[in-house]
C-alpha cells in the first residue's frame, strides 16, 4: 500500500505541541511516522499504510486562548488484488505464548473475500534479516488462529497471514513486529540479592540444582488449546529441574487402551508446548511426556485427562435492523442491532450501494466495534443502502438485510448564528441595523430573525421585536440619542431557534449628518471560479448630501490582513462587479465604499474570506428545448429537485413571471422563456438559496436571440431528414423499383404519393410500401410502360415533422430507362438457356500471343460451343466445359488474323451468339496492344562486333511493323545511310555501324513507339566497351580478309564415287585464293607422282586428275590439298572399284568414261 499523509490547518500556536493519536493510542515521530506541526500547518505522514491505521485521528493544538481538538476518520483501501478474484489480505495479526520454539498467532478475516469466499488462510514465517518467507501450515488452516511449532531458539522471527479463496492466495497482511523465542519462565529462575553497601548477588536455580542429573517427569500435563482440527498440549516442567537443558517426548494413547506411542516422532520439543496436527474427530487420546537431558529419560508423567477435538467454530449470525439516519451532506450515521450470541464477534464490516447499483463498496476495512459508524464521502442527495457483517475468529457472517433506501443530506437543525451586525443609519432615536445571514442554515430556509438589545456596560439583554424580522435589516425605534447600545441577532428556521450571534459594538445613537454616504451593506461574494468573482452589495439607506454616484471596492489578499487595495481607478454606477485577475488557491476578502459629491463614505463589513477556486458548477447554458422555448439552463453538483433557485436579472431584478418560467431539474434550474424578445436582452443569474456558493450568469445577447428564434422555428417545424433521395433501380427480369429513404418514422407516421398532381395508391400494375421503422418508400413496377412517365411526389409527416421529395421522372431518364428495362426482359429471357456470361473479347498476353475468348454459363452436357470466322468454322478453340471459358490463341498475329469473329453456344434449350469485329479500328487496338506487348519484352541493347563494324540490337518475343523504331546517339536521331544500317527481323531489332570512328561513342537510344506510348532501351557504348568493341571488330575485319585470300576448293569432290573395273576415272576441283594455291593431288595420304596411269592437270582456278583404266588396286581415298600465304585446305574422296555384273554401293556417285564435275 501507499504512504499516507493526513494534514490539518491550525491556529498560530502559542506555544509547540501538537498531540496527534489514533484511537486511543498517542502517536509519537518513528521510522514509519512523520509528525510536522508548521505555523498554519500540522501533518502526520505514514511511511507505509496498513488497514491496521484505519481509524478515527484526532489532533489537539494549544492556542493561547484554548485547546482546539479535530477528529477524522481515516479509510486505508485494499490494494488490488495478488491473483484475478483473490481476496483482500488479513489484519492484525497478533503473537502470543512465546516460548522457545512454539508461538500461537491470531488475525482477523478481511472484509472483502474476492470472487468466491475464503475458504481459510496460510501462515507464513521470516526470520528478521533473511527476507524469505516460509509457509508454516500444508493445509488451509480455516480459522483466525494457528499454533506455529519447530522454531529456533533465540532467534527474531517475523509472521504473515494470507487469505485463500478458488482464485487462490491473496496479498499478505501487515508483518508482526519481530519476536524473540525465548523461554518465558527464564526470569523465574534467577534471584538477585542485596548484600552490604548495596552490592547485589545474582543466584540462577541451575547453580543450585546443579546436583540434579536424570531429569523428573513433568507435571500437570493439559491441553491449552482445542479447536476442530488440532490440540495444543501444556505441562509444567519438573521441579527441580537441574542445570542441563531439557528436551521432552510426547507420548499418546487412545483413552481406554494401555498402549502408548511416541507423538512428537522426528520432531524436539524445547518448551513445554507441542500442537498434535493428526487427531480423529469423536476419539479420545491421553497424553504424557518425559523430560530428557545428557543425562537420561525420565518417567513418564502422569497421563492428561481425557482429550478430543472440539467441534467447528460457527460463524457468528449476522446484524439486524440496520438503519441509516441522515447526518450531513455527505454522510450518514449507520446503526444496526448486533446479533444475540455477540461473545466472539471482534467487530463489524460496513458495505454501501447506490440505490438500485448492487455496486457494493467497503466503508471499513478495519472491523468496527461499536454498532453505530458514521459513513464519510457519499454523494450528496444520492440515495444509499447499507448492509452489514458480523467478524469473528471463525470466519464473516453473512450480510445483513439492506437497509432503507436514505437520501444523503443534511438533517435539519437550526441555524447558526448570524454575524457582522452593522449600523446602517441613525436619525437620533431610530437605528437601522442589517447582518449577515448565518453561515449554516441547518438544512431548512432561515425563515425569521429575532434582534436583543442593551446599553453599553449592561448585563441584560431585552428583546427588540415579538413579531420576527423577515429580511436581515431591523429598525430599532425609542432609543434615546446620545446612548451606547449594543445587539445581538438569533436566526430561526423550521428546527428552531439558533445561537445568538456575538455582541456588536457599542453603537452610538446619534443623528446622521456627515456629508459623505453610509456604509452599503451585504456585500455576498457569487460566481467564485479559478481567476475571477463577483461581488453584490446594496446601496447604502444614508445618502448624506447628494446622491451617491458610484462605488470603490477593496481588496485584500489573507483571511486577516487589513492591507486594502483599490480594484476600481473609477466609481462604479452598479451594485455589482466582476473581480478579475485572481490567484487560484489564494484567499481574498473585498468590501465596498459609496461616493457622492462630498466624497468617498465608511466601507462596508468585508466579506468572509473566499478562495480563488473552480466549484463544481457549472456555466449557464443557452438553448433550445424539445418544444422549442428558448431557455437558460444551469447545472451544479449537490442539488436535486428540492433546491431552491434564485433567478433574477442583472443580478438584483426580478424575473417577471409573464415573460420567463423558472423549474427545477434533476440537478439543476432552468428558465424557459415565453417568446423572447429585444426587453429580454440582458445579464441573467442564478444562485442555490441553499449555497450562494454555486451561482453563474449569462449576458443574452441580440445575436443570440436571433440565433435561437431560428433555431425554434426549426423545432417548431421540424423537416424529415432524408437519407438517400429517389432512386431509379432496374432489376435483371425488367422489374422497376423507384425508391427513397428517410430517417426512421414513427408508427403514427402517414404518405400520400402524388403523380402529376394526383393521388395515387397501389394497384395490380404498381405496387407502393412504406416501411416507417427504416423510412423507405418504395414504387413497384412490375412492367415499366409510357403511361408511368411523369413526376412522383412522396408527402411524409410524423407529428409536427413534415417533408415532401419529387422524382421528375420523364424525356432521357425515362426513356434510358424503359430501354434498359426492354433489354433486361430479353437478357432474362435469353438467359433461360444456355448464354454468354462473357462476350468474346481479345487480349494480348505477355508471351505477345493474341487471346480470344469467351466465357458460358448455364450449360450442361450436351451444350456445345463453336467459333467462326467469315462464316468459316475455327476448329483451333479450346473449351474447357467446368468452366465455361472457351479460348482461341494466336501465337503471331498477321494481316490475316483481321476479321468477324462469332460464337455460337447452343442445346436444346436454345442459343445465344456472340461477335467480335477485329476489323479497322478494333483492328488498330489490336496492333498497338500487339506492339505494346512486344516493346516490353524487348531486352536491353547488346552490341555485337563485326568485319564491317558494329551491330547494336535488342531481342523481343517478335516484331511487328506496327510499331515503329528509331535509333538516336546522343539524343540525335541516326537516319540510314552507307554507314548506318537500321534492321529488323522477327525477335530482333538492329542497327549495323560500319567502319566505326571514335564519333560514334555515347550513348545509344532505340525508341520503341506502339501507337500510344514510347518505349525505350539505351546502351553506352564508351570506354571499355567501346575499346574492347573496336577491337573485336579489326580481328574479325582482318580475319575476313584472310578468309577471303585462303586457298580453298571452292566447289570439291563428292564424298563417294564408284566406277567399274577397266573404265577411267576423271575428278575436278575448282580452287580459289591470292595468290594463286599451290596444288598437289595424294592418294591415301602420299603424293601422287605416277604420270603413266594418273593424268594431272593443274589451272589458276581448276585442277583434274584422270585415272586409266582402273583397277581393283585403284580403290582408296583421294584427297586435293591447296595452300598459299593465308592457309591451306584438304577435301577428301572415296574412290570404290566394282566389276562387271556388280551393282554400285547406295551411296557412291557412278562415274563412266565422261568427266564429271561437281
């Protein structure tokens, strides 16, 4: 929980203390308590809160003069909860039977369970600097006390409860303060003795029973603690006991049976406590123990009587008869009957709801004593119910039955005692007296004062007036002038008469005649906010020698400093004034002086003491109500609708009943005016008679009465919004709907609908709905005809609301829409076979092939689907009959492709066609799309190098002659020429560059324009590039030239030749290069030398070889080799011999007598 701090304004001391206590207990400054007592201020501050401070505090300062003494009670909240519906943490969790190694702890319940109830707690321990809490007890231990054995001796030990409910293990409660286990009977075992000149001895009993070795048995062996689910046992320990440390064993037996176990198994017992945790309920057990030391066991004791657990402690009843008895604004005294067996009750819980909520609160966490609490911190005038619960150790009760519904709010009393008693005038045996009203009015209207008078240095007062004053002015009559007198007032309500207020001082009765006016008089401070006030006061009854003409105010800052400063440089003509330019928090008083022609007269009293401060009220609101009056409405916390208001305007006149009704609300006024107008203009205000605390005002203004008059008209005559004005809607089946929609209508709401001027209501031909819920008006044709042409009219009302929307339904609109409900007929007739849910339609795909499609529907098994063009079938469409989708693709699209497309689909249903006319501009769109597609496929430029230059293109899916290009190098355009050669074939685009310089580096452009949009691709051909290009093209220019000059046989031998046995064989060669080759002719790899059967013949461009009268010895390969500067070449032939008779082989070239060339 947080650190809480209490604070009470006080008196200047006189002299220092400042007791402060809680309850009973005086409170002193420690580690968690911090004490402050300042010059105007005493404060207590807890460090850390515990439900264990809650409670009443009480304060006592001693003035000079008396001892004041203040009380409050103060409510610790539960912090929020360990676990989602955990219950709240125990309190006051106390130790007690300290012994070496046992304590017995008990706590109370807390107030709010959680989720569920509790079911019981668990016990946790800490040994003081350690920091880590262990859990004492396994099971849930159900009651609010609990024995904790096997603890160290000597050692501090601190404990903690928690409570345990199905949501599990809540907060803890307030650790106790740290405990030392000790034995408790030490102190009996050692004896001081007074010697001579008062030296002192100190003698143990282990020093005089140091002879003792085994140990006796204990004694007086009893249980000191019994509930439902454990025993504590007790004995004495023996005597004497020597001077060895005692351990004890603690035997039980069933009552009835002669044998005994060993109950303290595992376990030491140091102290002469031990808590039995494993008992059966409804058997008997005795007990005995033995005393052991260094020394030995003893004998057992004498057996304890008969012992068995008890039975489970109920829960205490609940309260009755609760009752809640009004006490202040924002409390109320709560009493209630405690129940008949109140023995174990330790105290009560209190609960509170707002009538009707069921949203219980707790209103002490701390169990009150007594069975009357005085409940704090309720909202005024709110209705409230209580219930309460009885705490014990055993558990909460239930609830008590609520009590009845109270409205929080001041009992009624008599008032207080007026104040500051004035002279208002003197005329020599008459004074006029005025006052201020009591401070508390008691909760009842002061209705009447009663003035006392006596002469000054009198003792006894008489009374002035039998008949009660009425207003807080009085004159006293038959005084005699030149005597002293004082007065005192006693106000009275419906409760009586209150106190008399202090003695005045000693007024002299003496007639007026000073030039300068009295003193004005109530002067009542309204409209207190963060940085301004409003001061009233009343004109003074003495005007001296002229009339007054104006006022000063004063102001001074404290509650009791007599430094004034003037608020005004200049007399003020009215009898109120907004005071602006405050501090918040700071605490003012004002007073006013009246002026006339003699000057400035006495001040008035001053105000009580106000503090700048925002009030929980709020600003008159301007407005317009449901029956459109204009109105001025004000709201403020506290008031119900027994409040009084007081309305008046420019603060002091009266509101004139005929013009303007005031009526009280739920939590406020209003003031409803009859029919305003410009005599309305002006400032209003309000105040409560109860708190002129809560007051405000408005100054009406002519813009604002301009404002409202229209909008109450508008109230007054109230138009139907409309949401969506007339629709024309035409449905697939031809089927016309006119529609408009309004805001929702009431049940009582009424339609006429006018067509050209004349009623009209559903018929067979036209049907009308109106929907009032959603405002939907709809027509209904179910056959839209030339007849229905015109304008519709819709007249709504609903109460005072009224509208009227028209439909010029006629010319185009109506005959756009008759046409469109005549195709809708015949598109819904179509569609009752088989049809077209797509018209065929191309597109161009990014593969550049042209798409064709169509897409049916309604179709079913025997539903076929073709395609022609120019009347002839297309057989290459593809129909895919789940999806209706019927495709045609062209991969390159040609002249050809231009035509009239048509689909047919048909079944016995009936048929439906679709068309498309790729011809013209269908056509255009077509190739531009056609050369959009293909100048995105296009590649980047390359460049490739040639014998004559350079070749820049790029590759695209195909070209097509649509789309033009152009090349451009440094954003010049390059028009053809013998250097520069545009090219294009079907995937590529090219330039050739001939003969290249170092003028055609830069960059290289290729538009690409498809009709629409300009494609382009760039290449920079410089640097590197253009380096590593000029160079490739000198090798292959150079390898061109070489290749050119090769000696080569330009038309060679065939690859087989056959001849028959005794022919001759003649093959030529033609040969070309420069300079001419040189020719040599082998056979089988070897030069042919032999003149006599070979023949050689060798030219510039020719060489033969004949061969005579071959042989079968004559078959082999033959080869021509030529060769000059630029290379060499060798062509190879087969030569195969065949006899007579024989067939040539296949593949062979017959050859005869004649020479064949090849």
């Amino acid at each position: 929980m947080r650190a809480s701090r209490c604070n009470a304004p006080s008196p200047r001391l006189c002299c220092p203390p400042c007791r402060m206590s809680h309850g009973l207990e005086m409170l002193h400054p420690s580690n968690t308590v911090d004490i402050k007592t300042a010059d105007d201020n005493a404060s207590i501050t807890f460090k850390a809160a515990h439900k264990e401070l809650e409670g009443v505090y009480t304060i006592q300062l001693r003035t000079c003069d008396e001892i004041q003494e203040h009380s409050a009670f103060v409510y610790i909240e539960d912090a929020s909860a360990a676990v989602l519906g955990g219950p709240a943490s125990p309190l006051a969790v106390q130790v007690s039977d300290v012994n070496k190694d046992y304590v017995f702890l008990t706590w109370q319940p807390p107030s709010a369970d959680g989720a569920s109830p509790v079911e019981g707690y668990y016990v946790e321990r800490c040994v003081v600097g350690e920091g880590e809490w262990v859990r004492c007890n396994v099971n849930i231990q159900k009651m609010c006390y609990y024995p904790v054995s096997g603890l160290k001796e000597g050692t501090l030990y601190q404990f903690r409860v928690r409570a345990v409910n199905q949501a599990g293990a809540g907060r803890p409660s307030k650790a106790t303060e740290p405990v030392l286990t000790a034995d408790p009977l030490q102190h009996t075992r050692t004896t001081v003795v007074k010697v001579d000149r008062g030296r002192t001895i100190t003698v143990t009993k282990d020093e005089l029973e140091g002879e003792v070795k085994a140990p006796f048995p204990p004694t007086n062996v009893h249980a000191c603690e019994v509930s439902d689910t454990y025993v504590v046992l007790s004995w004495s320990e023996p005597e004497p006991r020597g001077k060895e440390p005692l351990t004890f064993y603690v035997e039980r037996s069933l009552a009835g049976k002669s044998s005994w176990e060993m109950a303290s198994l595992e376990m030491e017992v140091n102290s002469p406590r031990f808590p039995v945790l494993d008992l059966i309920q409804g058997q008997q057990y005795l007990f005995r123990v033995r005393s052991i030391n260094r020394h030995g066991v003893s004998d057992p004791s004498e057996p304890s009587a008969p012992v068995s657990l008890g039975t489970q402690e109920a829960v205490p009843a609940a309260p009755h008869s609760v009752m809640a008895v009004r006490d202040t604004d924002t409390s109320v005294l709560l009493q209630w009957k405690e129940p008949e067996e109140k023995d174990d009750v330790l105290g009560y819980y209190l609960y509170c709801s707002e009538r009707g909520k069921q949203d219980w609160k707790t209103i002490n966490n701390k169990p009150v004593t007594k069975n009357r609490f005085t409940v704090h911190g309720l909202k005024n005038r709110q209705e409230y119910v209580f219930r309460v619960k009885s705490v014990s150790r055993a558990g909460n009760s239930s609830y008590s039955d609520e009590s009845p519904p109270i409205l929080v709010k001041a009992a009624i009393s008599v008032p207080s005692a007026p104040s500051a008693i004035a002279l208002l005038l003197c005329t020599g045996s008459e004074m006029v007296l005025g006052w201020r009203a009591p401070a508390r009015h008691g909760g009842d209207p002061v209705l009447e004062y009663y003035l006392d008078q006596r002469e000054k240095g009198g003792k006894m007062w008489r009374e002035v007036n039998v008949k009660p004053a009425k207003k807080r002015q009085f004159k006293v009559c038959n005084l005699t002038s030149g005597d002293f007198y004082q007065f005192r007032v006693f106000a009275a309500n419906m409760a009586g008469v209150g106190k008399p207020s202090e003695s005045s001082e000693a007024f002299l009765c003496e007639k007026w005649t000073m030039p300068e006016p009295g003193c004005p008089y109530d002067a009542e401070v309204r409209e207190v906010s963060a940085g301004s006030l409003v001061l009233l006061w009343a004109a003074p009854l003495y005007q001296g020698q002229g009339p007054v003409t104006g006022y000063f105010l004063e102001i001074s800052e404290g509650d009791q400093s007599d430094n004034w400063t003037t608020v005004n440089e200049k007399p003020i003509t009215d009898t109120h004034y907004k005071v602006s330019g405050l501090q918040e928090g700071h605490t003012y008083r004002l007073r006013v002086a009246a002026v006339n022609q003699a000057g400035v007269g006495p001040a008035s009293l001053p105000t009580e003491p106000v503090t700048a401060h925002t009030t929980g009220a709020k600003n008159i609101e301007i407005g317009v109500d449901d029956d459109g009056f204009i109105f001025l409405g004000y709201e403020a916390e506290g008031t119900d609708e027994e409040s009084k208001f007081l309305w008046n305007k420019n603060y002091t006149e009266p509101i004139d009943a005929q013009r303007a009704q005031a009526e009280n609300t739920k939590c406020g006024s209003v003031l409803t005016f009859s029919d305003p107008s410009e005599e309305d203009l002006g400032l209003y205000t309000v105040e409560t008679s109860d708190n002129p605390d809560l007051s405000s005002s408005y100054d009406f203004t002519a813009e604002d009465l301009e404002r409202l008059k229209e909008l109450s008209w508008q109230v007054r005559n109230p138009l139907i919004d409309l949401k969506s004005g007339w629709q024309v809607e035409v449905s697939e089946k031809g089927e016309v709907r006119l529609w408009l929609q309004t805001e929702s209508l009431s049940d009582e709401a009424e339609l006429r609908l006018i067509f050209n001027d004349k009623e009209i209501s559903s018929s067979p031909h036209r049907k009308i709905t109106f929907d009032r819920a959603s405002g939907l008006v709809e027509v209904l044709f179910d056959q839209l005809s030339a007849e229905d042409e015109g304008s519709y009219t819709a007249q709504l009302k609903d109460g005072r609301a009224k509208n009227q929307f028209t439909l010029v339904f006629v010319d185009e609109k109506f005959r756009e829409t008759l046409a469109l409900v005549q195709k809708n007929r015949r598109d819904h007739k179509r569609k009752s076979g088989p049809y077209f849910e797509e018209d065929l339609s191309w597109s161009v795909n990014e593969d550049c092939e042209l798409v064709i499609k169509c897409k049916v529907t309604n179709t079913h098994k025997d539903t076929s689907v073709k395609w022609f063009k120019e009347g002839v079938a297309v057989t290459q469409v593809v129909y895919d009959q789940s999806s209706g989708v019927s495709t045609l693709t062209i991969p390159q699209v040609t002249k050809k492709e231009a035509g009239s497309y048509r689909a047919v689909v048909t079944d016995g249903r009936g048929e439906d066609v679709s068309t498309l006319e790729l011809l013209d501009d269908e056509y255009d769109q077509l190739l531009q799309q056609l050369s959009k597609q293909c100048a995105l496929s296009a590649s980047p430029l390359k460049i490739q190098s040639t014998a004559l230059g350079f070749k820049l293109y790029c590759s695209l899916k195909y070209y097509i002659s649509y789309m033009k290009t152009s090349w451009h190098l440094k954003e010049k355009r390059i028009d053809q020429d013998a250097r520069t050669k545009p090219g294009s074939s079907v995937q590529e685009v090219w330039i050739e560059i001939c003969n290249p310089t170092e003028n055609d580096k830069g960059k290289y452009t290729l538009e690409m324009f498809d009709g629409k949009e300009t494609h382009k691709r760039y290449l920079d051909l410089s640097g590197q590039m253009f380096a590593d290009a000029l160079l490739e093209h000198q090798r292959l220019k150079q390898a061109a030239v070489a290749e050119k000059n090769r000696a080569k046989v330009t038309k060679g031998l065939p690859d087989v030749v056959a001849i028959m046995e005794g022919k001759t064989l003649c093959l030529t060669c033609f040969i070309d290069g420069c300079p001419d080759p040189e020719i040599i002719w082998l056979r089988n790899d070897k030069e042919i030398v032999d003149q006599a059967q070979f023949t050689i013949t060798k030219e510039p461009k020719c060489s033969t070889i004949t061969i005579h009268n071959v042989t079968m010895a004559d078959s082999g390969k033959y080869s021509i080799f030529v060769r000059n500067n630029f290379g060499s070449e060798t062509v190879d032939v087969t030569v195969s011999i065949y006899k007579h008779g024989e067939k040539p082989p296949d593949h062979a070239v017959e050859m005869g007598f004649e020479r064949k060339k090849k």
